[in-house]
C-alpha cells in the first residue's frame, strides 16, 4: 500500500461535532461582564420603589446596622450585606415597598487611633492638636472610606437607596441624638454619674469587652493587714482588748496601684472565717519577713494555710470562730498620711469566694465592676477618682500624686510604670504589708495598642431605668400614645413590653 500523501492537509474534525451554538462566550470574563450587568440595571432599587409605590404597596422597613467607616470591606462586611440583600429582593417579590437606606457608624476609637497615627507621624501628640482640628481629620477620614465602601457594596451588586445614605456624623443625625438626650433630661430621668470601665491609659479611651484581647502577664501579688479598729457587740470582747495583738483582716490583690483607691473589704456570708494568732515564724530565711509571733489576723478558713505559708508563719493558733459582719478596719497607709484617716467597713458580697486569696477582696470602687456594685449596693454614692486619664494618680491622692501607673510614652509605653512599686514601698513603712509574690495571669491589653488596660472611674450619663416615667414629659417613646403605657411604669418595664410586641426573625 502507498503510504499517504504527507503534503495533504491535514482534516479539520470540528465540522464534524454537533454541538449547540450559542452566543457564550468561551470565557466567563467576570470582572469585565459584572460592572456591565451592574450598569445594564441602573437604579434598579429606586425603579422598583417607583413601581411599587404607584401600586399602593404596603411599607416594608429594614434598617442597616451600618458598618465602620475606616477600611475597605471584608468578608464580614460582604456576608452581612448580601443577606441583607436578599431580603431587600425578595420583600419587592412579595409585593412590598421595600425602605432600605444603608448607613455609616463614623464615630469610636478606630478611626481616631488611625488620625493620632497620622499626627504621630508627624511628630504630634493628641494633645497638641486643638479638637476642631482632631475632628476635621476624622471626618475627612470617615468621609473617604465612606466613599470606597459604598462603591464597593454597589460591586456586590447590592441595592438601597445608595444617593441618601446615612451616617452618624451627618449634622441632621447628631441634632436628632442631642434632641432625644435633651428630651430624657426634661424628664428628670438622665443624671450624671461615674462607673468603672476599661480604660488604656496609652490610648487615653475607654474600651469595650470586643476591644480586649488577653495575654500572659506577671503581675506583683501582696497580702494587706487593715487593722480592725471597731466592732459590734456581736463580736467576741476580747477582740479589740489591749492585751492581745490587735487583729488585722488580710486581703490579697494582684493590684498594688488600687490600694489608695480602697474604700471597704468585701466577705462571703456563705463563707466559714477564723481569727488566728501567729505562734512561730519559719527559720534560716535570707530576709525578716513582716510577721511576727503574737500577730492576730483573719482569714478564710480553707486558705489560712496558703496565707500563712505565703507569710513564713510556721505555727500558728486558731483563737476561733469569727463572723466580719459589723466590722471595721483602719486603711493600711492610716498611720502615714491623715488623707486615709477614713473607716473601711466590711460589705457582704455574693461575688466573694474562698477558691483563693484570703476570703477577703480589697474593694476600690473605681478600679472594679464588682467593687462598684457592693458599694453602690450598701449605700454608697460617691466613688472617688483615683487615677487620671493618662493613668496617673491625681494630685488629691495622698502620698503618690502624679505617679503613672503605666507608661505612656517613649520606648517603655505600655509597661507597669512606679505606682505599683510605690504602693508597696509604703505599705512595707505603715507596717501593714504581710507578704508578696509574683503570679501569672491572663490579663486584659487594648488589641490596637497591644498595651495593658486598667479599671478606671469615669464620668459618664445615666439613665433611669426603674424609677415611675410621667408620660406628659416623656412624648418620644411611641408615636400611637407619648407614652406607650400609664403613668407609674418605668422605662425598663416599657422596654420589655416593647420586646414581647416585636417579632424578631430568628426568635
């Protein structure tokens, strides 16, 4: 056989396949086609509203949580919006006039970290820029991401009514958040008030919880005796007598700087105490150890053991059975400056509990969430100011006026700076420091500034929760009656009502 013509062309077999023609292209060419579909559909939203309106169509609001305005979108931001989305199209499918008017929160600590790093980089603090212009930078800033992110969301082929967005810093939404706060202070329900919060000293802001990341850190540790100086008679006679040792309670804290702050001591009523009395201390120790024989002191029975073993106390006496309720101590700085001449009383605590430390919590109603409460829960009003912005003692505080208890600036910005110290110094010359140590521990650091963040009083608003509303002041709750209820009912038994009547999807 003749082999085959090798100059032959070769047999093109597409001719030869049946497939169906059509006008896809080979590639999908997406990041060429979407901004083509996008614009093939113009303002669908606003088309759709125009339609459903001349219907007649029933109202259907859904409101935005706006997103932050300082960053390009992420997968979150794309989530949350395209589930929005589908609501906002399948409420039009149903028949509904569909108000959806995305919105931007352009007010909190991200966006002003971001301008103080701009001003750091131009070798400016925060102090040193007036607040007009702090505040110009910011909205200028919160205005450009604005821009990026809207441009983004259309991207994802999400609608609303993009040309009237919202955002918190518009001049209309501020006056309308002044107006309603105005209106809750001619109803005599806002008053002014301090709490403790979370405060980063390198920041010069409180936190919130969703802030705070957790780190190990060494913290110093230190057993505190608050002299007893008066008891009720429920107490036993002997306990004040002059010839025995006068008993001390002991606290323990991983958190020396709070001492000046000290106000009261909380005790667990659940909670079994003893008074005991130190018969021997341990031997061949390289330094005196600041118990000595004869010293009274009390403490939970379940961690006496633990105290005295952290104090070199070697033996020790169990004198018997003793109930905190009604006493009294002395400040541990008392004997070194009259400005902690005050009583400490002793509070009974449900937050109290004997897994460790001495059964006593050291309570500073400014540095605390449950200080604050067992304070303000026996009576108390007034929580004093201890610490400043920049974490420094105030110049009223006896002793350690301006010492910072983190540093702030420089190569050490963010380390424990000379409070603890301090405190510790002076607790050793009161003669009322017991023992010290060191633990590690889970503690709380700003995740912007990576710095470690403290407790903190702060002024801030309240409003009435529990107290009668009147309802001729209060005309803002509800548009059917001004007040949505009969006079007498508090605000916070109007807001549950108000959750019980809505209908929330998931339930």
């Amino acid at each position: 056989m003749a082999d085959a013509d090798s100059t032959a062309p070769a047999r093109d077999f597409r001719d030869t396949v049946f497939l169906p023609d059509t006008p896809f292209p080979m590639r999908g060419g997406l990041p060429q086609k979407e901004p083509q579909i996008l614009e093939a559909w113009g303002d669908l939203y606003a088309e759709l509203r125009r339609r459903r309106q001349a219907e007649g169509a029933p109202l259907y609001v859904l409101h935005d949580g706006p997103p932050y305005a300082n960053g390009d979108i992420h997968i979150g931001h794309a989530l949350n919006k395209t589930l929005k989305d589908f609501v906002v199209r399948s409420r039009f499918l149903l028949g509904y006039d569909v108000d959806f008017v995305p919105g931007w929160d352009c007010h909190g600590l991200p966006i002003e970290w971001k301008i103080e790093e701009q001003f750091r980089a131009k070798g400016k603090r925060k102090d040193e820029v007036s607040k007009a212009a702090f505040r110009v930078a910011c909205r200028e800033y919160a205005a450009g991401w604005i821009d990026v992110q809207r441009e983004q969301f259309k991207r994802l082929g999400v609608i609303g009514d993009w040309a009237n967005r919202y955002a918190t810093m518009d001049f209309a939404t501020e006056a309308a958040i002044v107006r309603e706060f105005h209106r809750f202070k001619a109803s005599g329900q806002l008053y002014r008030g301090s709490k403790p919060v979370m405060w980063s000293p390198v920041e010069r802001t409180a936190l919130a919880e969703a802030e705070i990341e957790y780190h190990e850190h060494v913290s110093p540790t230190i057993w505190v005796k608050f002299p007893v100086t008066g008891a009720t008679d429920d107490h036993p006679d002997d306990l004040l007598a002059f010839r025995h040792a006068t008993p001390s309670v002991v606290i323990w804290t991983t958190t020396p700087w709070t001492i000046p702050a000290n106000r009261a001591i909380s005790y667990g009523p659940e909670i079994a105490y003893g008074l005991y009395e130190v018969q021997a201390m341990e031997q061949g120790l390289d330094f005196e150890p600041w118990a000595k024989p004869g010293d009274r002191l009390i403490v939970a029975d379940k961690l006496a053991e633990e105290v005295f073993r952290a104090a070199k106390i070697a033996t020790w006496t169990r004198v018997y059975d003793l109930n905190p309720s009604g006493l009294e101590c002395a400040h541990p700085l008392a004997a070194l400056h009259p400005g902690f001449g005050f009583a400490v009383p002793l509070l009974a605590g449900d937050h109290v509990t004997d897994d460790a430390g001495t059964g006593f919590v050291h309570t500073a109603p400014g540095h605390g969430a449950d200080d604050y409460e067992v304070w303000k829960a026996h009576g108390h009003h007034e929580v004093p100011d201890t610490v400043d912005p920049d974490g420094a003692y105030y110049p009223h505080v006896p002793l350690f006026a301006g010492l910072k208890v983190l540093e702030t600036e420089g190569k050490k910005t963010g380390k424990f700076a000379d409070a603890n110290p301090a405190v510790v110094q002076k607790l050793i010359e009161a003669g009322t420091l017991l023992a010290r140590g060191r633990l590690e521990h889970s503690y709380p650091h700003s995740w912007r500034s990576k710095a470690p963040v403290i407790f903190r009083n702060t002024p801030q608003w309240f409003i009435r929760m529990d107290e009668p509303l009147n309802s001729r002041k209060l005309g803002f709750i509800r548009m059917d009656k001004p007040l949505g209820g009969d006079d007498g009912e508090t605000l916070r038994e109007l807001a549950l009502k108000a959750i019980d009547e809505t209908a929330f999807h998931p339930a």
